[in-house]
C-alpha cells in the first residue's frame, strides 16, 4: 500500500511540475511590486483573472499531492515489529562454542602435560 502511494505521489508531482510549466506568466513580475506597474493596491488586491483549465488542474494536483504526502507521514510514523527476511526458508542451526566444554558431546579431556583451554573475560 505505501509503494502504492508513492507511486502515486511520484507521478502526481510530475503532472503538477508540467501543468505549472504550461501556463503562462503574468508578466509583471517582481517589478510591479516596485510600483511600476500600477499601484501597489491594485497589484496585491487586484481582481482575480477567469479560472482556467490548468489553474483548476494546478489546484486538484496540488490539493492532492499535499494529501498524499499527510498519508504517507502517518502511516511512516507508525511503529511496526520488524519482519525477518527468509525466517521460514532456512532451519535455524544453535551456534557451537568455540572452545569445547567439559562433559559436552566431542570435547576431549587434556592430555599428561598439557594445560586445560583457558579462556578469557574482559574485566
């Protein structure tokens, strides 16, 4: 279901990047803000221009890329146990001890003369 979303978010921001491409400037730019093009009232205030196809497209993209991504944080949030990769496909095998124990099965008792294994602690 994530990879799903993704997914759907990835082509989602391609389609607003295009739409935002395709539509035409204003014009104006940052120097009407100076007051070249009018006053400053006018310019910030100014009468909204007929909603086109790809301003109501930019909206619906947009509107939804933004929803996509509220998903995904909540279900990214949430903690999960961890899912062990090929648990079933291989028998579980019990680790041996590196130095043989007394008494155990295949463990050898020390010879006349020699010292029995030692091991070491870190202390």
């Amino acid at each position: 279901m994530f990879g799903f979303l993704l997914a759907l978010v990835i082509a989602d921001g391609l389609l607003l990047g295009v739409i935002v491409l395709l539509q035409s400037g204003k014009g104006d730019g940052l120097a009407a803000m100076g007051g070249a093009g009018g006053t400053m009232a006018d310019n910030i205030l100014g009468g909204r221009q007929a909603a086109t196809l790809l301003t109501k497209a930019t909206w619906i993209c947009g509107s939804l890329f933004l929803g996509l991504l509220f998903v995904l944080s909540v279900m990214s949030s949430r903690v999960r146990a961890p899912q062990p990769l090929l648990r079933d496909q291989f028998p579980t095998a019990q680790p041996q001890p590196l130095v043989p124990q007394p008494g155990a099965a295949g463990a050898t008792a020390p010879q006349q003369g020699q010292a029995p294994p030692t091991t070491t602690t870190n202390r």
